[in-house]
C-alpha cells in the first residue's frame, strides 16, 4: 500500500473500498470517480487495490498500516490484542492486574491522532461514560495517559455479537427480540436523562453479552456524543459547523444534514427504530446500496422524502421470491 497517503486519506481509503466491494465491477470506475473527486493520490490507489487484491487481502492489508500494541503494557494493563479500530481510537482486549484481576477493554488514541479536535472528541467519550451506570451500558473502570502522551481510558470488556447477529445466531423469537431491544432503550433512556444523545445507535455499538445464562445488551461506543446539557464540555461534544458524523444506514434526516444543528434524543430513537426494524425483518430500511458515491445531498433527499417500505411487505416479497425458486427447482 502507498505509504504517501495521509492518515485521513487511509481512511477514507478503506471505507470507499469497502463500498466499491459492493458493487458490479463494471460500476466501480465510475464510483472512484465520484467518491475521490480530486484527490489523485486517493483515487489511484482504491483504483489499484481494486484492480490487483480481492476484498479480505485489502481489509487485513489496511488494518496491518497501523501497528498494533499488542503484547505492551499500559500501567496495570497488558494489551492482549487489538479488537477494533475506528478513525479515532483503537480498542484493545486486556488484561488488569491491580488492584483486580480481570478482562478489559482499553480505548486508545490512535497514534498520530493528537489534533485538538479529536482529543476533545475522545475526552469527551471518556467523560460522558464515566458518569453513566447503567446495566446495559459499558462501564468506565479508569483513565489516563501513555508514556507517550496519547490518553485512554478502560471499560467494562463486552464479549459479544452485535444484538443483530446474536438474534439470527440464536434463532430468537420475536418477543426474545423485543426483549432485548427494550434492554437497549433502557440503557439509551439512561444515556439521555445523563444528558448524552449516542448519535451513532447501530448493531455493532449494541453488543450482547451472556451473564449467569442471561443475555445482555450493552451500548458502546460514545466518540461521536453529544450533551444535551452545559454540564459537559459544549466544545468537545459539539459538532463542527458542515461535520456528519454517525453511520448513514442509521441516521436521522436532520443528524445527516451537515448544516443541521436541531439533533437531539430523538435522532437517537430514530436510530433504535431502523435497528428495531433491521432486528425483526433482517433488513434495513432503506437501501442506499444503489446510491453509493452519489452526492451526500442526492442521498439525504431519499431519507427525507421517500417512505420505507413496511417491514411484512419486503418480508412478503422475500417469502414469494424464496417459494418460486423452490417451485422452478422441482420442475427442473
């Protein structure tokens, strides 16, 4: 991989690759096109991995660029292997030695990412967790810095599939479904009588954990927060002026629109909405697969102005589809 590209450009990188995967080869030049615009350096280099390396070699190619630390340790904690690893932090499964003796998940700050912006963002994750407690929210056990200068803080370790993932695997009823999910809105309800709108609700921010033979849910993930309050720091939760953050597939209209300032706790209910959708029908509401490297704007209109379709109605058609195939396979 180029070695020329900025972290940002790395970035943006694997998560354009991971949407050009999606589509027909013979869309993907054009999705280039859009997506990296005039960003030469970006679109030569998607075009080469595209072109040279199937879609698992690229991914495992591009978490290898940032190194991992596993194998270190941080204080009282040995970093065992690294579990995620997003635009601003990596997460580490860990091992605590004192004054406990327990499994944790350390969050880093990725090296390199020490802008003013992000280590607010990520202070400002630490915070708004540190003054939650709630059963199905991820605990905050400590904080504090590396020998380097890059801050981190340990939480409760969430060993677990997203809720989606856990349902299907377990083949749950409904009414298990709906159990779980309404242990996700009592976790996201907490969050909002704290303050704290999530802003990026989605399957794997919703991972399920069995405890003495129950299943619980626990949200994760606050970097992209915001208080609905003073009471934390207005800089380091506030969005920037024309800055999306979240995951589209899960968004509100308003949290999509750049210049939008009106997201509150009920963007968040928006989000458990599509994932409550997602968690009974196995789709998402709305398929922006077909929109990949249109304009943000072009893909906010669908939101905005088109309706989804009801859930029993795409089921319906699945049930029809899957019975003519069986049909067209008998006569054969």
């Amino acid at each position: 991989m180029s070695t020329s590209l900025s972290p940002d450009q790395r970035r943006r990188l694997e998560q354009f690759f991971d949407r050009a995967a999606d589509l027909p080869a013979g869309e993907r030049a054009a999705f280039v096109e859009r997506a990296c615009g005039s960003d030469i350096a970006l679109r030569d280099e998607l075009s080469r991995l595209l072109e040279g390396l199937t879609g698992d070699d690229v991914l495992e190619q591009l978490r290898h660029d940032a190194p991992s630390r596993a194998g270190t340790t941080i204080g009282p904690y040995r970093l065992l292997e690294r579990v995620g690893l997003g635009g601003m932090g990596e997460v580490y499964a860990a091992e605590q030695s004192l004054p406990v003796v327990r499994r944790v998940a350390l969050k880093l700050i990725r090296h390199g990412m020490h802008s003013a912006e992000v280590v607010a963002r990520f202070g400002a994750e630490r915070q708004a967790l540190a003054r939650m407690g709630h059963p199905n929210v991820a605990q905050v056990f400590d904080a504090g810095s590396t020998d380097d200068g890059r801050p981190y803080f340990v939480m409760e370790f969430v060993a677990g599939p997203p809720i989606t993932e856990f349902a299907d695997q377990r083949t749950l009823t409904t009414r298990e479904r709906l159990e779980l999910f309404l242990a996700v809105c009592d976790g996201v309800q907490h969050a909002h009588q704290k303050g704290v709108i999530h802003r990026d609700l989605k399957p794997s921010n919703l991972l399920v954990m069995e405890q003495e033979q129950r299943a619980v849910p626990k949200v994760i993930d606050f970097g992209v927060a915001r208080a609905t309050t003073g009471k934390l720091s207005e800089h380091s939760l506030h969005t920037l002026v024309g800055q999306v953050v979240g995951t589209l597939d899960y968004m509100s209209p308003e949290q999509a629109d750049p210049g939008g300032a009106d997201v509150d706790t009920r963007s968040d209910v928006y989000s458990l909405g599509v994932v409550l959708y997602q968690l009974l029908s196995g789709l998402l509401p709305f398929d922006h697969s077909s929109e990949l490297g249109l304009p943000l704007s072009e893909r906010q209109r669908v939101m905005r102005e088109q309706d989804p379709p009801m859930p029993s109605t795409r089921l319906r058609k699945q049930t029809d589809t899957a019975a003519s195939i069986a049909r067209l396979h008998a006569s054969v």
